[in-house]
C-alpha cells in the first residue's frame, strides 16, 4: 500500500490526494454521492460505500472501478479490509 495517499468522501465525490506532490488531488466523481470511504490493506485500492447501498472498488492509481458490489440494501457506514 502507498502509505502517502489520502482520500475522503466528500458531498459530490471521493477526494484523492498525493502527500508527496503539490497538487489538489483528483475527484472521483459519480451519480450517486458516496457516504464512506477506505482503503484495501497491503493495496492499491479503495472501497467507496455510495448511498444507493452499493459499494465499488477503484484502483487509486488509475481512477478505474474494479467492481461493484449491491449491498442488498444495507447501507455501508464503515469499511476496514485487511
């Protein structure tokens, strides 16, 4: 896992941010507005919970979505993935 990444779930989109490099970051934006965010242990990835009760995975070097996962309505308010 790059240990100098940031990201944070913001009203409209997730906010990703290198700690090494002097920019703003990138937005990962969707339809839906995302409720939490985490990172993947020992990985590259994230894991954004949406308030439509999926979850989706994303490379975080990439911005590409990986996977959806349908919660089956349980919404996702936590995530922690070792």
């Amino acid at each position: 896992m790059n240990k100098r990444i940031i990201a944070s779930a913001g009203s409209d989109c997730v906010y990703i941010w290198d700690l090494y490099k002097d920019n703003q970051g990138y937005a990962l934006r969707d339809k839906i507005a995302p409720s939490v965010v985490g990172f993947v242990k020992n990985s590259k990835r994230i894991v954004v919970g949406y308030s439509d009760w999926n979850a989706k995975i994303f490379d975080v070097e990439t911005l590409k979505r990986i996977r959806t996962v349908e919660l089956g309505g349980i919404p996702l308010i936590s995530v922690k993935i070792d």
